[in-house]
C-alpha cells in the first residue's frame, strides 16, 4: 500500500456540527491527490460504495440493529450509506445517523492534501449509549481506515 493511500487515526480539529454537544468525538486523515478534485460527499460516496457486498451488509446490519439508527434508502440522492446529508458543500459534507440509544455524525473535509472525516456521537439514553458505542466504538476505530483507503484510491470520474 502507498503511503498516500494510508489512512489514520489524527487529532479531531473539526468543531462539531451546531447543537451537537458529543460524548465522544475521533478524527482519521487520508492523503489526497492534487489532481483530485471530488467533492466531499464524492469521497463519502466512493469510501462507501466501494466496500466489499459483505461487508457493507455487515455495517448496514451494524447501523441498523446494533447502534439502532433509523437509516433511509441505499441509493437516495439525500442519504450516503442511509445516513441523512446534513449539509453537502464541495468541501464538506455532513452526515447524520439519529437512533433511540445514540445520534451520529460524520464530518467529511477536503483539505489541500488530505481528506478528514471526523466521526461525533452523542448519547441520548446515556448508560444504554455509552454500552453500545463502547461496545461497537473498536469496530469503527479499525475499519474507518479501510474505508478511507477505498476512497481515495476509487477513480476520478471523467
């Protein structure tokens, strides 16, 4: 794998959306092209279609029956991976996920050289939030690099 093409784990610079007072916040940082010149919401759309059918039922299945986020259609021009666009700028797209147990979003940034998604959950029954984030928060942890990895290494569409 390409140095460029590595994805990990950075501070979390983003300030969180409006309202969104988190329980818990992370960041990861992959390398962009120069020549690159998706939108964020491209990279988001790219990451996440790119996974393998497996995998991306396993985290579909994750989304909705484990963290309980209440996901719209796949292939929705208003959702990316069933989380709702908050807000979609060439730059930066927002994504939020809301769930009985616990709300998310995710903050895609495009930056000179690298892209940033910044990931920010907030407990809204706290003891059953903090279970299941604790419980669930590794798996995103250690697959959030792979899917920055299949983002920035999709092709560039013509």
């Amino acid at each position: 794998m390409a140095e460029r093409e590595r994805a990990h784990q950075v501070e979390v610079t983003e300030a969180p959306p409006a309202a969104v007072s988190p329980d818990y916040a992370d960041a990861f940082a992959v390398a962009r092209r120069p020549e690159d010149r998706r939108s964020a919401e491209r990279w988001a759309r790219d990451g996440f279609e790119g996974l393998p059918v497996v995998t991306r039922e396993a985290g579909l299945f994750a989304h909705r029956r484990l963290l309980g986020f209440r996901l719209g259609p796949w292939g929705s021009p208003d959702h990316v991976f069933g989380w709702r666009i908050a807000r979609s700028e060439p730059e930066v797209l927002h994504l939020e996920a809301r769930g009985r147990w616990l709300s998310a979003h995710m903050v895609w940034r495009l930056h000179e050289a690298r892209l940033v998604m910044s990931t920010f959950a907030r407990y809204e029954m706290p003891r059953t939030g903090w279970t299941v984030w604790t419980t669930l928060g590794g798996i995103h942890r250690a697959s959030t690099p792979y899917l920055l990895r299949l983002a920035a290494t999709a092709p560039e569409e013509a």
